[in-house]
C-alpha cells in the first residue's frame, strides 16, 4: 500500500522490459530487482528531512507494513517484513512505514531490525530508504518510535492526532485549540530526542 504516481516511462536495465500496466511494472520490479524505476522525475533529487528540492518530484511513502498489515489475512512474520522491506528498497522507495513501535515487542523489534538492515543498504547511486515508525501523539509512543527507527541513516517519526468535530468531541475530549498545541509539543519532542524527519499527519481530516 502505497501514496504514489508512477510514470510509465521507466528506466530500463539491461536487455529486459517489462511490459502491462504501470502497476504490473512496478510489482514486476519487485521481484527484478534493479530492473525497473519508475519515478516522475528523471533523477532522484537530494534527501534533506521534510523537505523535497525538487516540486517535479513525487516521493513515495509505502505503509504496507503498517495499515497494510491491519487488511483481514494480511497479518506478516517479523521475517516476511524485512523481506518486503528488502523489496520496497529494491523498488527505489523513497520512504518505508516499517511499522507501529508502541503497539508490541515484536512490532518494534521489527522495526528496529528493517532501520538496522534496509535503513543503511546504501546502494551505489546512493539511494538509501528513509524508515519510518508511527507514534500517536504522546511521549511513550514517540519514545518507542524513535528508539526503533533511530538506527537507519534516514529516520523519520511520523506523529498522528485526530482532527475531525466527532473524534475531538467524543473520542479525545479535547478543543480544537488543545489538539493544536499537543500536535505542536509533540513534533517539538519528537525533535528535540534527535529525530530531524518527523512527519505529522491529522487522523480523521475529511
């Protein structure tokens, strides 16, 4: 599962070519490895930390090892997610959801290993996945994330609060303005442990 566009024009290596649908050649790319990159832009722009230099360029956020896991059936070993990881890095993702830190030991140590291994494959062009762990908006859940993803070259904490009129009523309890100054202390907190790639998201925006 992933927040993408892919342009059909991909670069090819070698003598092979995959042919289908945009889809079929991004999934084909993943089980050949190095043979196809689809990407809008025609190079990689340079990696700096919530900021992309380049407005031509789409970055690809993959959260298959986190909302994927939560489809009925879709449930992975900590082994079938490294594996995917290792494949979404073949693929040339741009940024990996390894997973949900807090939510158990394995989930961390998951994460944990997929920042350890995937997070400092550097290939020779120098593309290297940013990995990333989820965290609600709170200490604990920040802590856990970062202490997971802290060990790849490109980490990210992605921090999240709901937003909309019916979750700030009766799930949190809390008034608009209250939301807003958490959402800002914690994405204050998430840098202040050393995290520069935090990513916040509003839950239940629409």
């Amino acid at each position: 599962m992933a927040s993408l566009v892919i342009n059909p024009n991909c670069i090819r290596n070698g003598s092979y070519r995959v042919v289908g649908t945009p889809n079929q050649k991004l999934l084909a790319a993943a089980f050949r490895p190095g043979i196809v990159r689809c990407s809008a832009a025609q190079s990689r722009p340079v990696y700096y930390p919530s900021h992309i230099p380049d407005p031509n360029y789409v970055r690809i956020f993959d959260t298959t090892l986190r909302d994927g896991e939560q489809s009925p059936g879709a449930t992975m070993t900590s082994k079938e997610k490294l594996d995917i990881a290792r494949q979404l890095s073949r693929l040339g993702v741009d940024i990996i959801e390894a997973g949900f830190p807090i939510a158990s030991k394995d989930d961390f140590e998951a994460v944990r290993t997929i920042a350890r291994e995937v997070g400092n494959a550097v290939t020779d062009d120098g593309y290297v996945p940013v990995i990333c762990g989820l965290a609600r908006c709170n200490r604990p859940d920040i802590e856990a994330s970062w202490d997971a993803v802290r060990h790849a070259l490109r980490p990210r904490v992605h921090v999240f609060i709901a937003t909309s009129d019916i979750h700030l009523k009766y799930k949190l309890k809390k008034t608009r303005e209250e939301v807003v100054d958490i959402a800002r202390n914690m994405v204050a907190f998430a840098r202040s442990l050393g995290c520069e790639d935090v990513e916040f998201s509003p839950e239940d925006a629409g």
